[in-house]
C-alpha cells in the first residue's frame, strides 16, 4: 500500500512547492481536500489522521494548532512553519549535519523543517562548533541575501505588481530590530550562547539565496587559515548527496545570490586568507531551503531514496 500524504496549506507558496515535487509521483498517494473545505477544522483534521505523513505549510500560530489534531499514534508531521523547529519532541529537519540528526528525521513522528536563512547559516557554522573549533561562545556576525519569493504571496504580489515603488528595483535590508524569527533556530542547533548578528536582504530576483558567515580567525580555536576552515568542513560533509563543498575559493571575482535557483542542493563555498573567512551557502530559498527540503525529509521519514523527486 503506497503511503499516503496531505499537505496541509497547498495554496501557499511553501505548499505548491512541494506539491509541485510530489504530483507526478507514482510512489505516494495524495490526499485532496475539498476547495470549500480547506479551512474547515474537521475536514483537516480527518485528513491529517487518515495520512501516513502530513505537510504542515501554514501561519506558525495555525501549525501549532493544527498539532493538536494529531490523534492518530500512525501520523507523522512535517512542519515548514517556525513553530516548532526548537520544540522538545520534535527533530530538526537537516539530516546533513550528523548522523544524529539524520536517524532523529529517519525515526521521528514529528519534524521541524529548518528555516531558510537558517539553513544557509547552520550549514556553515554547525561544523566549526560541533569540532570545537568555532567557540559556542562566540559572536557570529552574517548577511542573507535572498529573492522576493521568500516573502510569501504578499511580497510576490508586492514585487510583480504593475506599479511598485521606485526603491523595490534596489536591495532591501529588514529585520533591522535584529530579532529574526530564525535566530532561535541558529543559536540552538548550533549551540551558539549568543545570537547571531544577523542581517537579511532581499532583491528584485524570484528566487535564490546566498547566506554569508565572517569570521575572524582568531576567534576559531588553533587560529586555523582559510585552506584549514575549507578542510573541515569537506571532511564533514563528505559523501553527501544534498550537501557540497566548493573547492577552495571561487573561480569569479563574484558570487551570485540566485546561482542555485531551480534546485534542492547546496553548495558551500569558502574564500579568505590566513586571518579572515567568509563561508557562502549557496541554494534555492524554495529548495533546499523550504520545500525541496521538505521532501527530502519526507523521504527519509517513508524510507524512499533520500533524493527522490528532487532536482540536485
């Protein structure tokens, strides 16, 4: 019997995404809920119920109510929203960083799916705490540069509209409070006792991310150079299929944000010098990290090839 799977919130941008991944699938059945019904409490809840595995792909307050509909010991839930991805009971989605992590998504009813700037950051700096190299006490400093897509229907529309403001054509910092709702999420996996320092941007691109990690070397353990920070985390993410690292520097004199738009992989690449290092993770902002990632999660949770219906 093929598992079958329910994506909660389809029509959002996270959940047509994954959909996309999933309708030509031959492995899973999906379950379809009526268009009037698709707000309906009762009609979601018997469908979360009746699933093998369901997409949570909704507002953070909806997703954690929607987890009080699980009643069935046989559902298993993935979450795209922010809502749980520090929660006690539940894995965090990134099976790439151990193998702690990955038999934790393998095994799991329960699965937070990482953010997207999260994703980029904790790729990058999850290794050097894990090592011991970075210190967990140390303060992070990085950017994100990121395409509108990110922002949900509401920026899409904002971006797309006929007539929009002049300034939209130029990059835009936010979250200048510095309390981005992915910030919980770095600090805690990477065990970071500081939060980042953590700049998003956003540009007139659809989609593609590029998150960029500055360090000084004399804040990483043994004042590693560059070529060493590159070793390290070649040798962690060795044999990966969704996870890569560029050889050491980049061939052009610039890195563009939206290189890896139209896949589910990431690729890590390190510039620098003896004293100081920039780590980029390059990927798609509704790949790997959103619904690519998703997938990839789901996967792993039914026993299916980890790629599966992936684009690498």
């Amino acid at each position: 019997m093929k598992p079958r799977v329910y994506i909660d919130g389809k029509e959002g941008t996270t959940g047509l995404q994954i959909y996309e991944r999933l309708q030509s699938r031959t492995d899973i059945e999906l379950l379809m809920i009526e268009e009037e019904k698709r707000k309906d409490p009762k009609e979601r809840r018997e469908l979360i119920n009746a699933a093998d595995l369901t997409f949570f792909c909704l507002p953070d307050q909806a997703a954690a109510e929607a987890a009080g509909f699980v009643t069935s010991k046989e559902a298993r839930i993935i979450d795209a929203s922010t809502a749980h991805r520090t929660a006690p009971g539940w894995a965090y989605g990134f099976a790439e960083l151990s193998l702690a992590h990955r038999e934790a998504v393998i095994h799991s009813r329960f699965t937070a799916n990482p953010g997207c700037h999260a994703t980029g950051f904790i790729a990058a700096v999850y290794p050097l705490t894990a090592a011991g190299i970075l210190p967990k006490t140390a303060a992070v400093t990085a950017f994100s540069l990121t395409g509108y897509s990110g922002g949900g229907k509401k920026m899409i529309a904002e971006y797309e509209a006929r007539e929009r403001p002049a300034l939209y054509d130029t990059p835009r910092l936010y979250g200048l409070n510095l309390k981005h709702k992915h910030l919980p999420e770095m600090k805690a996996v990477c065990s970071l006792e500081k939060n980042p320092v953590f700049c998003p941007v956003v540009d007139d691109y659809y989609k593609g991310m590029a998150v960029t990690v500055m360090l000084d070397n004399s804040m990483l353990k043994g004042n590693p150079s560059a070529e060493q920070v590159h070793e390290i985390l070649t040798a962690h993410y060795e044999g990966q299929k969704l996870v890569k690292v560029h050889s050491f520097g980049y061939e052009e004199p610039m890195i563009a944000a939206g290189t890896m738009a139209g896949k589910d992989s990431l690729v890590l690449i390190v510039n620098g010098y003896d004293k100081q290092t920039i780590v980029t993770a390059l990927f798609d902002n509704l790949g790997k990290g959103a619904s690519g990632a998703a997938v990839q999660n789901m996967n792993l949770m039914l026993g299916f090839e980890e790629t599966a219906g992936l684009v690498v």
